[in-house]
C-alpha cells in the first residue's frame, strides 16, 4: 500500500512537470496580451483617444502592469485636445480646431515624417581622410549613410537669399561622421562678374562656391583649421531646386581638416555621387491648431494678432483661464499617479522594455522605452502639475478681460511716399496701458481667495524625488535615456543629489546644503513658508509696484516711442538673484587679493588676482559639453537617435543655416 502511495505522488509530480512545460499561458496572461495588442493597434493607426480608453481598461483589470500604466499616459498626452479644460477654453474662444500633440508629431505631414533622413547607395560616395601631403588616404567608414537635402527660400530677416541645405549623416552610432554642403541656388557662383544659376549640368569651382561645405568628424575633429588649400568641383546632374524635385551632386573635392595646430596640412577627399529628392522646409500647418489662422488686422481700426484673438472669444475672466490651467495640471498629475508601477520597478532587479508601435513612425522603426524613460516622464509630469497648480493660486487682472480693450489713437513710423520713416497717426482697437496697468496694479500676483500651497508642496516634491529617481535609476533594458551610462554617470548624480536636497528643503527648518557647491544652499520653505506674492516681490526687488506706466515722449523722432507703454518691474529678476536671498544663497564675494588658489578658502578660486566663488560643476559649460558626443547626448541610445535623431537634427540644421 505505501509503494502504491509513494508512486502515485510520483506520477501526480512528473504531470505537473510536463504540464508546466508545455502548460498554454494563464488566462490572465492572455487578456493582458489582448489588451496590450487592441491599444497598440489604435497607436498605430494615430487614433490616440481610442487607445488611451483601450489601455485605460486593461489599467482598470491589473493595475499594477507598468505597461498598462505607460500605454494609457502616453496615449492622453497624445490626445491632450480632448481634454474638458481645453476643450472648455477652446468653445469659450469659438475655436472649432483642436489640438492633438499625437498628430503634430506623428502625422502624415508631422514633424517626424517632415524630418525624414533618405539613406543612399553609399558605393556611389565616400571620403577618405589624409594626414599630410603625399600621405596614404584613410577611407572614413559611412556605415549607414542618410541624406536630407532641404530648399530654403529667403526669408527677412532669417535668410537674405534662398539657399539649399544637403546634409548627409552617418546614422550608425552616436559619433557618425556628416558633411554639410549649402549653396544658392540662384547663382552657384559667388563671384560678382558670372552668373551659375542651378541646372542640369551646372559645375562651380569649389573656391568660387557661393556657399559652404563643412564636414564634422568626431574622431579627427580639433582646434584649428588645417592650412591645406580647398580645391576640387562640384558638378549638378540633376538640379532641381523646389520640394519634389531631384538633385543629383557629383563631388571631387578636397577639403581642409580641423587639426589640433594651425600649420598642418590635413584634408577631406570627398568623392562621389549624392542623388536625393528635396524635402520641403520643416512647416506646420497653423490652420490645423486653435488660433492657427489668428493674423494682425490693418484695416482700421488696426488690431495685432492678440487683440484679434481676444475678440473672437466670448467675455472671459482671467479666472476662467486660471481654473481651466489648473484643471490641466491635475490632469497631469493623474497620469505621474499611474506611473507608481515603475516605483516597484526602480525597488527591484525586474527590467522593463516597451515598444511604441512602427506604424507612427515614417521609416517603420519602434522606439524603445525603459524603465527610466517612464520614471523621467513621471517627474517631469508632477513637477509640471506643481507649476500649473501653483499660478492657480494667484489672481492676474480684474474683471472681464475685453473690458480692457479701447479705441485708441496710436502712432506708427511707415514709409509715404519717398519719405521714409514718417510719423503716422491712426486709430487702434487694442488693450489701452493706463487701463492695463489701473487692473494689473490691484490683481497681478494677488493671491486668490482660499489659496493654498499644500498641493503644490506634494507634487513638487514628488516630481522632484521622482526625477532624482531616474536619473540614479540604471535603466538596464532598451529605452531612450539611461543616465548611468559611463559617460553621464557622474553628472548624472550630481544632479541628483540637487534634487533632492532640494526637494528636503520644501519644509526643512534650515537651508539644505548644494552637494558638492560649499557655500550654496537652497531652501524652498522661505517660499512657501511666506507664500510670496506681488508685495513680496516688490519688496525684494526694491520697487514700489511690479507694474508701472510708462508715458510716451511726444517729442521722440521714433514714432513708436510716442505712445504710452506697460513695463513689468519682473524684468529685474533675471538681472542677478539677490532678490532670492533665503531661497538660494551664494557664497559672499570675499574680494581678497590672492596669486593662486592656495590663498583663498574653501569654495574660492583665485581669478584675475581676487578670490571668486567656484560656481557649482554641474553649472559650468564645459561639464555638460563632456556627456555630449558627436552632437548627441551620451545618455541616449543610439536605437533613439535612429528614430529621434532625425527629428532633432533636422531642427538644428534648419537654426544652423539660418544663423550663418
């Protein structure tokens, strides 16, 4: 009998083994995959409403799954138009347009599509490196080659030419190597005596191009620019010069390289064949958002594009606009609330690796978030809900707000005739300033009836642990930020420890000390403490209003300067931060005479023959130039950069070109 027993439990153990095995996932299981899969799907069609509510269920069925969590926040900021406060503000200002943030950015003509880098058959190109004439040629790898190439028209004062910007970059690490080739296509040649507009077979000489041609390398990159002399041609087999068209460039060039001495003679050969297509210049359709066609009215009475706004809306309070931005900032908050699942994660060893779907992107890549990505995004939302819940504490104006509004006389400077800039009178219907500024001087910063700071303590506090959080979190699994990478590492929690002696410092009795910064405190209970408002301003910055009129010159040969106008005493703040004294306290300046560090105390610097305090590590330029590599951040992936990248990269060539 206890054989028979002894081998019973032996076969009931084997089942459950193999059973285990080869056991289909649970139930539980199941439904969360197809929840997981019905909001994904919504994703990728852009129909963010409809996949916030289907991830908002499946929150609702296991709400402790961070992906749930995650896929119902990312999804309402998407679909932020939506919301009832914006969706209020909007019908009060008969506005039919709603804004999505999903579909800016992820539309067919939205900003990722718009910045779309084209990869090219890279047999057809290269560029090879040479240290010093006669010296052997090194062929700088391009490993995954893309190419945007951009027709820019003039545009005062940004531009005073149009020009083509063609930019190739190598998109397979975070150093890759790029090259940027602008040009006008008008006339390629810069010489005043020849005209070489852009054409089928156009050829300029390399030191006659009306334009440029730089190239970044990270490995070789230095201080001076090498002596060698740019020479070679570039030849146009293709010209198109508008958005659609094709440009084909054949190069054979030889190009100075940045050398760590002004006398070496380095140089680029770039040769080769670039075809491509010319993309349209990043735009927006304004007539898609709220406001988006609001323009300055010039027939009389005139009225700028504010006042035209204003008009259109229904009368409004300035409270109604308080309590609407207020409503926001708990709408905020709601979503940092169902992140609390990464909280767990941060505790323990369990990675977390989640994939925003490949049909919102043009070239069909998923990007990858972590669990730092969901941590950063948590603290960013408290601490924005801690901004917006604190400016619904104060009142800003009086009373309806069009009733600020007057008809006005009003002096403009305009050409007549051949005489330039003349003095010219017209009627304005617009904000008049001694109304303005009457209003602002009783409401502005006033605090409102029932004011209360306690949610904006709670939230900033979690915002502010919560970014500590991720920045010392190690990410682990695939995502967009990992902070304690090498490189970052250090900055990282350096930041970090601010944060949260920051963060102590809400209510701490005494002044919590800057990590690393002797001498520097912080302590944001003054702030609160106190709940400052416009007297406590004014009494800081020395001035008897923060508002004040200022009379125009009736005499002035500046038309402008004529009419009256509305200074804000607010100004003075960004002047220097004594007005902060208690909340943020410096060293003081010890202006003792010294010849080198050693005779001034701890936290001073002896400079320019006088002991200066050290700023703190984290502030100085050169500490966040170190976490920087190649133009990207070493603290993101580089799977990021593939997707982000372009995006990023194609707003900073745009400012890039624009600033030359």
């Amino acid at each position: 009998m206890r054989r028979r027993w002894w081998a019973w439990v032996v076969a009931l153990a084997i089942s459950g083994c193999v059973q285990s095995i080869d056991r289909a996932p649970d139930e539980r299981t199941l439904e969360l995959a197809r929840w997981q899969e019905q909001g994904s799907a919504f994703l990728s069609n852009r129909d963010f409403g409809a996949a916030r509510d289907a991830y908002l269920k499946g929150l609702q069925r296991f709400p402790e799954d961070p992906h749930m969590a995650l896929g119902v926040v990312l999804s309402d900021l998407m679909s932020i138009g939506e919301w009832p406060p914006v969706q209020e503000f909007l019908s009060r200002c008969n506005q039919s347009a709603s804004f999505e943030l999903g579909g800016l950015l992820f539309g067919p003509d939205g900003l990722i599509a718009q910045t779309s880098w084209p990869p090219f058959a890279k047999q057809s190109f290269g560029i090879s490196y040479r240290a010093e004439p006669g010296a052997s040629e090194l062929v700088v790898p391009f490993l995954e080659p893309r190419v945007r190439a951009v027709a820019l028209p003039a545009q005062y004062p940004i531009r005073l030419e149009s020009s083509i910007l063609v930019t190739v970059r190598d998109f397979s690490s975070e150093d890759g190597m790029w090259m940027i080739l602008s040009f006008d296509p008008e006339d390629l040649d810069a010489d005043e005596n020849t005209l070489t507009p852009l054409a089928d077979g156009a050829v300029v000489d390399l030191s006659r191009l009306n334009g440029f041609v730089s190239i970044y390398d990270p490995v070789v990159s230095a201080s001076y620019a090498g002596g060698a002399p740019p020479r070679g041609e570039i030849r146009f087999l293709r010209g198109g010069d508008a958005a659609g068209e094709a440009l084909e460039i054949e190069f054979d060039l030889e190009i100075p390289a940045w050398c760590w001495s002004d006398s070496c003679e380095a140089a680029y050969m770039v040769k080769g064949t670039i075809p491509t297509t010319l993309l349209e210049e990043i735009n927006i359709d304004t007539s898609k958002l709220p406001f988006g066609d609001i323009e300055d009215d010039d027939e009389p009475p005139r009225r700028d594009a504010l006042v035209v706004a204003f008009d259109r809306c229904s009368p409004f309070e300035m409270s109604f606009v308080r309590d609407r931005v207020e409503a926001i900032g708990d709408r905020l908050a709601q979503n940092a609330e169902r992140l609390e699942p990464f909280l767990r994660l941060a505790a323990g060893e369990e990675r977390f690796s989640w994939s925003l779907p490949e049909g919102l992107f043009p070239r069909g890549e998923p990007l990858a978030l972590n669990a730092t990505d969901a941590l950063l995004l948590r603290g960013l939302l408290y601490v924005t809900a801690a901004a917006t819940e604190l400016a619904g504490q104060y009142d800003y104006a009086d009373g309806v707000v069009q009733q600020m509004l007057r008809l006005q006389d009003w002096w403009f400077t305009e050409s007549v005739g051949d005489a330039q800039d003349q003095p010219v009178q017209e009627r304005i219907w617009g904000f008049e300033p001694s109304v303005v500024v009457g209003n602002l001087a009783e409401a502005f910063l006033r605090k409102k009836d029932g004011a209360s700071f306690l949610e904006v303590e709670n939230r900033l506090r979690k915002g502010l642990l919560g970014l500590e959080l991720s920045l010392r979190h190690d990410a682990g699994g695939m995502g967009i930020f990992d902070f304690q990478v090498s490189g970052s590492r250090g900055l990282a929690n350096d930041l970090a420890g601010l944060l949260r002696s920051t963060a102590v410092s809400i209510d701490a009795e005494s002044a919590q000390p800057v990590p690393l910064a002797p001498g520097y405190f912080i302590h944001l209970a003054t702030f609160f403490q106190a709940a400052w408002d416009r007297a406590e301003l004014a009494r800081r910055l020395a001035v008897p209003s923060l508002i004040r009129l200022q009379e125009g010159d009736p005499e002035s040969a500046f038309a402008p300067d004529r009419n009256p106008g509305i200074t804000f005493q607010l100004d003075g703040m960004i002047e220097g931060v004594e007005w902060l004294v208690g909340l943020w306290d410096e060293p003081a300046r010890e202006f003792i005479p010294c010849q080198d560090a050693i005779g001034c105390s701890l936290g001073y610097s002896c400079l320019e023959g006088r002991c200066e305090p050290n700023p703190p590590w984290f502030a100085s330029s050169s500490t966040w130039t170190d976490v920087f590599v190649g133009a990207w951040p070493v603290f993101m992936s580089s799977e990021s950069r593939a997707v982000l990248g372009p995006l990023l990269e194609g707003i900073v060539d745009g400012l890039y070109l624009g600033s030359r």
